[in-house]
C-alpha cells in the first residue's frame, strides 16, 4: 500500500469531503473527510494531512494522519509514528509504530475458515470416532444407563 503509485485515487490537502464516501479503488486522503468511509475490499492511506472522521471499511487501513472513528479492516490496519486514532480497531492484523496515539480497543479476530474445517464450539459436543459393532452396543448401554441415572424417577412400592 504505497501511496503517490497510479492504483490510489487521491484527495489533496485542500479538499473537504462531506458524506459518505465510497469506490472500488484504492484510496489516499491527505485532505478531510467527515461522515463514512465503504472501500470493501480495497486499501485506505490517511496521508500525514489527512483528517478523517469517519467509520471506516476497508481491506486495508493505513493512518499517518489523524482518525476519529472506527476501523474496520478486513486484512491489516497499520498506524504510523504520527498517526492519531480515537475509535476501534477491528482486523486481522495490525501494526502500531512506536510514537502512534491510540485511544480505543483493538479486536484482532482470525481468518475465517471454511465451514467444514470449523472445530465446533465449547458449548458443542460432537466427535466422530471408529467404533466397532461391539464396542458401539456397550458405548450405547452404558449412555443408555447414564441418561436414565440422571433423569429422576418415582417408584411406587405396594405391600401384598
């Protein structure tokens, strides 16, 4: 994400932009920008100029200016020694230089997986194992007895 290349759309130190703001090209803003920002799947620089405040959705975020907002950066957010970021981080990755200001939280989340590499979750049991037929049998009596233990039952007893 190198800004000054051909792939980044620019907007200049004198521009001021109000409203939502969105594209489906890279962005660099060294200018203001107030309401939000929608760049899905797509790289934002806030130049050392740039002054953003916005809730931000994009691949990449890249700060050397100044965010008041939050950051929502499917990939990598990386704030540069003059960055000045109030609001949440929510990414993949991040990088904080020595010297940036930061006044939020950060929520690094892990790459989504494919449904059927998902491990399922603690409140979950489910586990698929090789079991011969005469081990199934003593495998479901013995859950069989268990389940009956714990489920309470009343007894009535008569004198003959």
């Amino acid at each position: 994400m190198q800004p000054g290349t051909a792939e980044f759309a620019h907007i200049g130190k004198s521009v001021i932009i109000k409203g939502e703001l969105s594209g489906s090209e890279d962005l660099f803003v060294d200018g203001v920008v107030e309401g939000s920002v929608e760049l899905q799947g797509n790289n934002l620089v806030i130049g050392p100029n740039g002054k953003v405040h916005a809730n931000v959705n994009a691949k990449g975020v890249v700060v050397q200016g100044k965010l008041e907002g939050n950051i929502h950066a499917t990939e990598r957010a990386q704030l540069h020694a003059s960055a000045v970021v109030h609001g949440d981080i929510f990414t993949q990755h991040i990088a904080i230089e020595d010297g940036a200001y930061l006044k939020g939280k950060v929520d690094i989340h892990k790459e989504a997986k494919p449904a059927s590499v998902v491990p399922p979750r603690g409140d979950q049991k489910s586990e698929v194992k090789s079991v011969s037929p005469a081990a199934s049998s003593a495998t479901a009596a013995k859950t069989a007895h268990s389940a009956s233990a714990a489920v309470p039952t009343s007894t009535t007893v008569t004198k003959p």
